[in-house]
C-alpha cells in the first residue's frame, strides 16, 4: 500500500472559529513531520469558494450558511492554510468545493496519479470533511486510517461518537503518537 496524509480544512479562520488551540495544531504538525520523515505524501486540502458563491445550491443548507456568512471566499484572509502546518514546495494543495476533499477537487485524480491506495485523515471538522471524506473515499475502495486526535470537531460529543463508534467500522483509528511510532518501526503508515 502507498498512503499520503491528508491535512483538511486546517485553515487560518476555520482554527480560529473553532478554537483549536496551539495543542491541536501540535499533534497535526506531528503528524505531518512524521509522515514527512517517513516519505509519505503530505496533501493539504482547503474549502474556498467564489466570490458570488456561484457553486453554492439552495438546497445545501451548511453551504448556504457558509455563504450567508461570506466565509472562505477564495483569496481572502483566512482562508489560507495554517502557518503551523504550512506546505512545504511542492507539496499538493488541493481547493475542494464541499464538505468532502474529493467533491469539486482534483484530489482523486491526484492520488490516482502517485499510485496511491491508502489515506490517513486529520482535520476540522470531525463531523464535516472527515466525515465526508471517510465516506467516499471507503466507497472508492482506499485503505483508510484516522488519526483521531488530529482532528476535531466544534462539538466534542460528535467527534467521540464519530471516532469511536462509526470510524472504526471503515478505518483504522489511531492517535498521531500510536501512528508515527509506527512509522519509525517501519511499518506500514496506513
């Protein structure tokens, strides 16, 4: 198997509104190290819409607040990815239009591309992008593995029930230390 970790939705504003906090950001930037030091694919996926929200329906109720409140707006402050876990060059930034990094990006093709067959997932929101993504990307048969404390959700009780009772039913769920030991004993990151 060949993975690549996925850093999601860990944007400027959205740390902000969700108030990760500097000890988040520090289990991401581990994840991120270790999958840099182990040579698996680092790719930041970002939401950003256009200006006029042009790609959002009626009917797409979180979307449709996301615009009533003019966030993620292509090119505006906030939207870039967070400085802590900043792609280094030449490391893939994938813009995604909708909750999951597949919908409205090149991400499949990307993967597709680099031969690889297994994610590994961090990210806010728990209960938005992990999710979303967790879902088509098991229906696209990819190996999949979640670290649970690199991601989070607004919600605390949300993110439990998702990362113990229904991820572990598609993924591997696993904390960043659990997962870059393993790394460094040479197994396999997905």
């Amino acid at each position: 198997m060949k993975s690549a970790l996925l850093v999601m939705d860990v944007q400027r504003s959205i740390v902000e509104l969700t108030d990760a906090g500097p000890e988040f950001l520090r289990r991401v930037r581990r994840a991120v190290d270790g999958a840099r030091a182990a040579d698996i694919p680092v790719i930041h996926v970002t939401i950003a819409l256009r200006p006029g929200f042009p790609e959002v329906g009626t009917h797409n109720r979180a979307l449709s607040a996301i615009a009533q409140a003019g966030l993620y707006v292509e090119g505006a402050a906030g939207t870039e990815i967070h400085p802590e876990v900043a792609p280094l060059p030449g490391e893939v930034v994938v813009t995604k239009r909708r909750a999951s990094a597949f919908s409205g990006s090149d991400l499949d093709v990307v993967l597709r591309a680099r031969g690889i067959d297994s994610l590994v997932l961090t990210g806010i929101a728990t209960g938005a992008v992990v999710l979303s993504t967790l879902c088509q990307a098991n229906d696209l048969d990819f190996g999949l593995t979640v670290l649970a404390d690199a991601c989070l959700d607004p919600d605390p009780e949300v993110h439990r029930v998702l990362t113990e009772r229904l991820f572990p039913q598609w993924a591997r769920v696993l904390g960043v230390d659990d997962w870059v030991g393993g790394l460094t004993a040479g197994r396999d990151g997905s």
